[in-house]
C-alpha cells in the first residue's frame, strides 16, 4: 500500500542515454580508362596496399567505398568504369552526402587527369575534413603525338560549307612529321576530303589547324580525322576522332509572282536574301512555263489583276496549303482579291487610291518586333493602297494600321490571318521599296524595313505541326555513356493531350538489330528510358493504335563514342598537389597507400562524436511495476494465510 501511494504521486525517471559516431573515411577509387594505360590498377603490390588499408581503417573508422569514372558508384568494382573522367562530381557527391556529418578524411586514388565537369582546384565544396590523394599514373612526358581537341559546329545547313578546328599535340617528337587528314564516312567507307602536313618544331608541340567541309546532303554525318603517327609513341588511340555534324535542309523555295515589273520586287528580294536559307525567284504571271508547286511561300504583288485572275495558281497553293502574302496595289482586281482571302475586304465604289501612312497596332502579339518599329513606321512615307472600306476577317490579326490624310483609321494596312491549316498575308498598298530608301536615309540601313517584312514571311512560312501522334529524342546526338530517351505526345480529335492507349518504340542499328520497348506514361505524354547503346547510327519507330487507326512516327539519331579516356595519358600529378594543399591533406605515392591508416589513427582532427539523449518517462507507464505490485499482494496474501493471519 505504501508503493501504491508513492506511486499516486506521478514520480518520473530520468535516464541519459550516449551514441557514439566513428568519424567516417571516404576512400574513393578513380577507375577511368587512363589508368589502364598506366597498369596502376592491376598492380599487385598497389592492390595489396590498398587492400590492408581498407582493412585498417575499417577496424578504427566508418569506410565508404566508391568507384568513380563518368560515373559513381558506392562500392569496389573490378573494371574501369567508363570513357572519361569527372573529378569534380565525386567531390559533390561526397560534399551532398557527407559533409554534414562526422567526416574525418577523404582519400581520392586518381592520377589527377579530368576530362569532364570542371577543374578540382576551383570546385568549392563544404567538405571540412583533409582530402588526402594517392598519386596514379605516370607524370613523365613520353613522345606522342595526338588530336588535343576537335571544335566545329553541331549543326550545318544544306549547301554550307563549314570549319573543322583541330588542335594538334605532340611531346618528344621534335623534327618528325605528322599528317592530318580528314575524311567523310559514308556506308562506312572513308572518303578523304582534306590533309594537311605538319612540322613538329619543338618538344611541346602545339597547334591548331583549320579544315573546311561541305554540308552535301541531309542528316548526321560522321567525319574522321587522322594524324599519321610518329615511332615509338605510347599510344596511337589518340591519333584519330570521329565527329558528328547533323546536317538540316532548312531552305525556302520562295516565289516572287507579279502581275508586271515594279520596284517593289526588287526591294523583296534584298530584304529576303539576307536570309541564307531562302532562295528566292522572280516570276510574271505572264510566264509560259510557271510551275509553282515547288515553292513553300509565294508572294503576289499586284494579283489577281484584270488580266491575271491566278485561279489556278490559288487552287494549287490551296491544294498543297502553300503560304500566300498578298501586296494589293493599283493593278489588283479587288473583287478576285476579296474571294482569294480572308484576311481582309476591300469593298470599293469608285477605282481610286489614297496615300496611306503607316502606325503600329499595340495589341498585336503573333511574334515579337523591336521597340523602335511604331515610331519608325510613322516617319515613313505613304504607301499606295485601294480607296475604299476595310472589314477584317474572323481570324484576323492587324500588324500597322493606316493613316489617311493625317487619321488614324481601323483599316489595316498589314494583316495576317492562320486558317485552315495555312497562313494568309496582305500588305494592302505598294511602295516597300521608298520606305526601304527612307530607312536608309534615315539611318544609314534597313534595319527597321527588313525587320518588318522578314519577320511577317519569318511568320507566315512557318508550318504548324499538326500531327496527332509525335515522338522525338531530346537530341540527335548522344554520347556513349548517355542514356536515350524519347518523348511521345498523342493528341484527340481537339487537340488535347492524352495517354489512355499504349505506344511502342522499336530501336534498330545499323546492322538491322532491332530494341523493342514500352513507352511510360508521365501525366499527359509518354516517355522512354531507352539507356546506353553503343557507338552507331540508330532508327526507330514509335506506334500506337487510336480510334481503330494504327499511328506511327519514325526518327534517327546517331551514338557518338566517347574517347576521352586516350586523348590525355600524363598524370596530372601537380592538381593533387593543388587539391590537397587546399583541404589541409597530404599526397601519398601508390606505394605508400598502406601507411594511410596508421596516419590517419594519430591525427588529432579525426576523433568520435558522442551524442547523449535524455529521457524522462512517468514511472506509471513502466508495466513491470504493476506486475511487482501483483507479485507482491499475492505474496502478502499467500503468507498471511499461511502463517494464519486470516
């Protein structure tokens, strides 16, 4: 009785509780292709080594294990880990997951070579802890000659020619002769397309040379280049890179079409030359042979006219939803105009004309123009547009309106329209070709007068993509030791994004092999981890069934080989010096690595982390005493009856 009124008096029990944290060792492991080359990593004595000190400092410490190349990986593995080197990604790797807690040293096994991400030396990190670096590789400069870098452009048009510039290294090899050339792969047959010689004048050679080549047909096209080798070099791997270039047919067959000569056409024309992807041809309606089915925009100046009803000309661009931009003028028939298009209408009782200036219509938004356009067209001279009344389309949306007689009016001068799959222009008045003139007296160019013209054909040449069923890769050109992916959108009959049925994509290589796989759904729109695949030129097929109808898409992209790894074979032993001196370590040699742990057991930076908890807890919450407290009244009432108390 006396514990269970104890016991009403809530009593609690205090109790501290002590966790101890081993500091933790990072020891990370440069597995990357150099260090094939040195043989570091198949030494038996550095394998040795390494092995008793992992061993110690698992005894005394928390070890963490990685493997690093172009990649990380948190363990030991037995083969190199790919074709280049990021030492700056182990650093944030380590810093994200180890930096906030008890860090005691960092051991980086590397031979100081990156090719990847940034320099080391200047990679801020949180890291507190010594970064201690065993020094791989061999420092010493042996005679090589090889391609340092390769720097051209990813993208070429059609008919372009462009540079190649390549930086040429070699050490130890002064008086030899070198040679690069360059060849185009096509049907993997070597087509040698230029070659230069070279001197090596000195033992740190260094130079760059430029080669030109012809953007000759459309897609990703693979170049080699070759520098002929020298005896006795360490390696011959680095004497050759093979580039990609995508290769895009972005030209514009553009037509000129008037009803007779005027300077407005000449003006058209200098505007939309500057253009390289636009080639441009000036035709009459008079013309015997014209064929116009070639042709991705047509410009009408001056038609229909009463001579020239183009009927069949609008049938066909109608046909094949060829843009048109109507420039009306004096030789117009109004009437055929009017049923031509429907971006505007101009209704007219008598054949007259007014002189009409230009002003900015402010609400337009279909593309952007420079700020400097609505003052500018104000200064500009009048234009020579139909007399008469403006009534916009539907769909309509007015560019500059007109100024007749110094009032603004609603009657649009520019306009443009987006109906039926194709987009329709009228410039309702002719006499581009003063405005140009003004421009240029105005301001020493055409700035303002090309800008508008080549921005409203910019526009209208556009096609919109109007397919229900898309897929593309998120580039045309991947690395090796990147994973593919794809996209997939399928749209319904409003143009609103769905993802009910499934899509498949069938990957094939050049030999025929085919990858099958299924898209994933991500909210609306699908998505394919197709991961790494080798080096190659590759096709695919994405597919789907909608509505009862099968839908299919087909692309390419090219897997370009990453040869990093043999581009750079000397140790670059001074940035782990650089490194460790920053973070307070030390650079130990290969054959020094076993005596890292015993070093380490003596530092005073490097000690455990004691955390202690306290605990309070009600005695009452503590089952063990009402089990106390019923041993004891049986007990009590086991004896008294024994003794006989009752």
């Amino acid at each position: 009785m006396s514990i269970i009124a104890f016991l009403l008096l809530s009593p609690f029990i205090k109790t501290v509780t002590e966790d101890i944290q081993k500091p933790i060792i990072v020891f990370a492991q440069d597995m990357s292709g150099s260090l094939q080359v040195s043989g570091d990593l198949e030494n038996a004595d550095y394998q040795n080594g390494r092995t008793t000190m992992m061993r110690d400092i698992q005894a005394n410490y928390e070890l963490v294990q990685l493997s690093f190349g172009d990649d990380i990986i948190p363990n030991m593995v037995d083969s190199t880990l790919g074709k280049s080197t990021n030492i700056s990604k182990v650093l944030r790797y380590i810093d994200d997951n180890y930096s906030d807690q008890n860090l005691g040293a960092v051991i980086l096994a590397t031979d100081g070579i990156f090719n990847e991400g940034v320099n080391p030396i200047y990679f801020n990190t949180r890291i507190k802890a010594p970064i201690h670096t065993v020094a791989l590789g061999d420092s010493t400069t042996k005679r090589d000659v090889l391609i340092k870098n390769v720097f051209h452009n990813r993208i070429a048009y059609l008919g372009d020619k462009f540079k190649i510039q390549v930086d040429v290294q070699a050490s130890n090899s002064r008086g030899n002769n070198s040679t690069l050339t360059l060849y185009s792969i096509q049907n993997d047959q070597r087509v040698r397309i230029a070659s230069k010689q070279i001197k090596i004048n000195s033992d740190k050679f260094f130079t760059t040379v430029e080669m030109e080549a012809n953007a000759a047909s459309v897609g990703t096209k693979q170049f080699l280049l070759t520098l002929s080798g020298v005896s006795n070099e360490i390696s011959v791997k680095n004497n050759s890179k093979n580039i990609y270039i995508e290769v895009i047919d972005n030209r514009q067959n553009i037509l000129l079409l008037a009803d007779s000569p005027h300077p407005d056409l000449s003006a058209f024309k200098q505007i939309l030359r500057q253009n390289k992807n636009y080639e441009i041809d000036i035709k009459y309606a008079s013309d015997a042979d014209l064929n116009v089915t070639k042709y991705d925009f047509i410009l009408l100046h001056n038609l229909p006219s009463k001579e020239f009803d183009i009927s069949a000309i609008l049938a066909s661009a109608a046909k094949r939803t060829t843009p048109l931009l109507f420039v009306v003028g004096t030789q117009t028939d109004l009437s055929r105009l009017n049923v031509a298009q429907n971006v505007m209408t101009i209704n007219q009782t008598i054949e007259s004309s007014n002189e009409s200036q230009a002003y900015a219509n402010t609400a337009f938004n279909a593309y952007t123009v420079s700020d400097a356009i609505p003052g500018a067209v104000k200064r500009f001279p009048p234009m020579i547009s139909p007399f008469g009344e403006y009534d916009s389309g539907l769909n309509t949306k007015t560019i500059l309106y007109q100024t007749i007689k110094d009032v603004d009016t609603k009657y649009p001068l520019i306009a443009i329209s987006d109906q039926s799959n194709r987009r329709t222009g009228v410039l309702a008045g002719e006499g581009i070709w003063k405005w140009r003139m003004f421009d240029f007296m105005a301001d020493s160019d055409y700035g303002t007068t090309d800008e508008i013209v080549g921005k409203l054909v910019q526009y209208l040449v556009l096609k919109e993509d109007k397919r229900k069923f898309r897929s593309y890769t998120n580039k045309n050109i991947y690395k090796e030791n990147e994973s593919i992916y794809l996209d997939a959108q399928l749209y319904n009959d409003n143009f609103e994004l769905i993802n009910n049925p499934e899509v498949y994509a069938s990957i094939s290589n050049a030999a025929g092999k085919k990858y099958d796989y299924t898209f994933s759904r991500n909210s609306n729109y699908y998505t394919l981890d197709a991961g790494r695949l080798p080096p190659g030129r590759y096709s695919y097929v994405a597919k789907t069934t909608h509505n009862g109808k099968e839908l299919n898409n087909k692309g390419s992209f090219t897997v370009q080989a990453v040869e990093l790894e043999q581009y750079d074979l000397g140790a670059r032993h001074d940035i782990l010096h650089l490194l460790s001196s920053k973070y307070g370590g030390k650079v130990y040699q290969a054959d020094q690595i076993n005596t890292i742990a015993e070093e380490l057991k003596v530092s005073d930076k490097i000690k455990p982390i004691a955390y202690y908890t306290n605990h309070t807890k009600n005695i009452l919450n503590l089952r063990w005493i009402f089990g106390l407290l019923a041993v004891l009244l049986v007990l009590e009432w086991f004896l008294r009856r024994y003794f006989g108390s009752y």
